[in-house]
C-alpha cells in the first residue's frame, strides 16, 4: 500500500510540474500573502553617486572581455532558469543526475519554495527599479535583450535583486538542506549560477548579492513550516533513495573548473 500511495504521489507532483511549466508559473508557496516582505531586509539599490553603483558599472565593463570564453558559455547555459534545466545544472554538484521525471517530490519542494522566494524578488524589483547594466553602458550580453523583456509592462524588466539568481540560490539552499554531505559543492553551484548573471551582463553584481540575500532571507521563513518541512521530508527520502540507484552526472570535471574560475575582476 505504502509503494502504491508513494507512486500515487509522484505521478501527482509530475502532473503539477508539467502544469506549471506550461503556464509558465510556478505552484502556490508555502507563505501566506503579505507575511513576509524582503524588502526590509535587502538593501536599497545602488543609485548614481552611491560608489556601488560605480562599481557596478566597472565590473560590468571588465566583465565583457569574457564574451565567447568556456566561462560565457556557462552563462548562457545559466540563462535557461526552467526546471529541467536547473536539474541538470545541480547534477554535479549533488552527485546524480537529477530530472523533473526521477525526482518529481524535489522538484515539487523546490517549485513552491521558488514561488515564495520568486515573489519577494519580484516585490523588491518593483520597489528598487533600477535599470539593467547593458542599457547604461554598451556591452554584449549572452542572451537576446527580448528574453529580458517585461511584454505586460513594454519595457525592459528591472535588475535588482537578480530573479535568476533568487531562483539558483534557492536551489542551493534547498539541496544543501536535503543532502548536507554535498553542502559545499552544491552552495558552490549556486554562487556560480549568480555569477553567471554578471558575466552574462544581464544584471549588475549588486543584484546578484541581492538576489542571494532575498533568497536567504525568504528561505529562512518558509522552512519553519510544517507543509514545507513535511514536503522536504519526502523530497529527501526521494533523493536518498535516488542517489543510491541513480545514473552518475557526466562533465563534471570540466564543470569544476569552469567553476573554479575567478570571474569578478581587481581594481
């Protein structure tokens, strides 16, 4: 009965993630509407004068000699923020390869974390307004402009905190919780998943630190629920179960050291 009512499950958070993936929205949260707002943790935006935001546009200047180097090509590949792709990207770091098929429960877990994790980025955004670094100072970027582009709003959607990166450090926080034997190289995984958004130039490295931050911050309420703490349980006898049977990623040595790579420049 047990196997049953587990396989029931699965097939159950399989159908959800597939629903969500094609409405392009992420299940409901763990957190209930307006009991939590990020905005008075993460600092302001960087503004003109504000030495941050000199820097800011120092690095992003220094950044776009990375263009077309092994480096950018993992930005591009960070770019792609669906689930799938997320999956594949953390496969090294816990040590299997992790789909939205093998691994429906986690998945799951961390859809409705994101969502919670997502919408106080998002709030924040709409608070701070501040202008992506390409349209400041010219400079490649590792992804067309129109996949940063706000369709509702007809205008380029706001930079700061990075929404790619709240959603990868999401990532991280999670997988470390569940398998705390991999921590570092999977909070490694998400540092670098931020990273990639500077060296992408489609986000200044303030809202890369801000997205961590507003990340953390959510994370550290939602994971003091007991819908959440009962759903990370099952997510984490699902990948216990998984990393004993599980396929091995492939690439991860040139993964380390893409990874290993300093990519924030000296001044």
């Amino acid at each position: 009965m047990k196997f049953k009512l587990s396989i029931a499950a699965a097939v159950t958070a399989s159908v959800l993630i597939a629903a969500s993936a094609a409405s392009n929205e992420r299940p409901k949260g763990y957190l209930a509407p307006g009991e939590f707002d990020v905005t008075h943790v993460v600092e302001p935006a960087p503004r003109p004068g504000d030495p941050r935001y000199e820097t800011d546009r120092k690095i992003f200047k220094a950044t776009r000699k990375l263009a077309d180097t092994p480096r950018w090509q993992l930005a591009t590949q960070d770019a792609n923020y669906s689930v799938p792709a997320l999956a594949r990207d953390f496969s090294c770091a816990v040590g299997i390869k992790l789909t939205p098929q093998n691994a429906p429960k986690l998945m799951m877990l961390i859809e409705r974390a994101g969502s919670d994790t997502g919408a106080q980025s998002g709030k924040a955004k709409a608070v701070y307004q501040r202008h992506r670094p390409f349209t400041i100072d010219k400079g490649r970027i590792c992804q067309p402009e129109s996949e940063l582009y706000d369709e509702k709003k007809h205008r380029m959607s706001y930079d700061y905190p990075s929404g790619h990166t709240t959603w990868g450090w999401t990532w991280a926080l999670v997988l470390s919780s569940i398998a705390p034997d991999r921590a570092q190289p999977i909070l490694e995984r998400g540092r670098a998943y931020g990273d990639s958004r500077f060296v992408c130039g489609a986000h200044n490295e303030s809202a890369v630190e801000a997205g961590m931050l507003s990340a953390t911050a959510t994370m550290a309420l939602v994971q003091t629920k007991p819908e959440y703490q009962a759903d990370r349980a099952a997510a984490k006898a699902e990948l216990d179960a998984l990393r004993q049977t599980g396929e091995k990623p492939t690439g991860c040595e040139a993964e380390a050291s893409l990874l290993n790579q300093r990519v924030m420049p000296r001044f």
